[in-house]
C-alpha cells in the first residue's frame, strides 16, 4: 500500500508540473512578435533599396534630357575655352599624419573662364597661392594619394579660388607636377 501511495504521490506531482506555465507563453508570443517585427522592417528595407535607382538608371535620364536640350552630335567632347595661367611650383606641409611628417611638391596651371580679366588673376595672386597653401596644409598624405583625393582637392581649389573672384571664375585646375615625398 506504501508503494501504492508514493506512486499516486508522483503521479500527482508530475500532473501538476506538466501543466504549462503562463510565462513561457507569454515569453514565446513576445518573442513571435519581434520576430516578425524584424522580417517586416527587413522586408521593407529591401524593397525601398531594390526602388532605389541605380547609376546606370541616373546617366540614362541624364544623357536623355542632355540629348533633347542640345542638337549636337552624341559623343563629342564640350571644347570650353578659357585662359591657361600657369602657378609657380608650391611645396607645403602636410596634415601630420601617423608616420613622419610629409610634404607635396605641386606645379599646377588654372584654367579661368574666357571672361576673366588677366589682370585680376595676376594681382589676385598672393590670394590664389594663400589658398593653395591652406588647402594643401589641410591634406594627409593618404588622402591625396588616391584619385578620388586629387579630384577632391581640385575641386576644393576652385572653390577656394572663385570665392574671391569678381569678373571670371575658375573652370579646371591641372596638375602638371605632383609629387609626395
């Protein structure tokens, strides 16, 4: 009769431990709903990025409202005339970087619109190297070494350059001579 009376002692004790409990449901409909929160917000993310229009779909539209403005032959280069003024070869200091300190030997030429006044550009000289300077003493070297550096820094030269400028403005600036040592 003992063994009678543990073995429905057990039985009872494994009914009542078997039930679920109301936590680890509440837990895993917690956890369901997150995760379909996540999968929704990726989803949405894909699609969004999939509508996005791609490089190719940019230079189409481009090319295509270039074509209808214009009536000149597709493919032949813009010829922009301007006026060549060559600068003298700078050096600068670089931004100091981790390693030693580096410097940039630059021989450039501006190339001003046709509307500029020569006289401008060469009394406006001291200003033109000023900037020059400054932008170069901003660079690291590993930023300059790139392409995309160079092009950047073109960019910021004119800028520079044109801020200043009252009758023309800067259209390219070449690089004749680039050299990091």
């Amino acid at each position: 009769m003992a063994d009678e009376l543990s073995e429905a002692k057990e039985t009872a004790a494994k009914a009542s431990s078997s039930g679920k409990s109301p936590l680890l449901t509440i837990l895993v409909l917690v956890n369901t709903i997150v995760m379909l929160g996540v999968a929704y917000l990726q989803y949405d993310s894909h699609v969004k990025e999939a509508n996005r229009p791609t490089l190719r779909d940019i230079i189409k539209a481009e090319m295509k409202t270039a074509g209808e403005e214009t009536d000149e032959v597709v493919g032949a280069a813009k010829d922009e005339d301007g006026i060549n003024f060559p600068l003298e070869t700078f050096t600068a200091n670089l931004a100091q970087g981790d390693g030693p300190r580096r410097f940039l030997r630059l021989n450039a030429v501006l190339k001003f619109s046709k509307n500029s006044s020569e006289e401008e550009f060469r009394s406006r000289k001291p200003q033109i190297r000023d900037v020059i300077i400054r932008t170069l003493n901003s660079k690291r070297p590993s930023d300059l070494l790139k392409i995309e550096g160079k092009n950047y820094l073109k960019e910021e030269i004119k800028a520079g350059i044109n801020a200043f400028m009252v009758d023309g403005s800067v259209i390219d600036v070449f690089y004749v001579g680039f050299q990091i040592n």
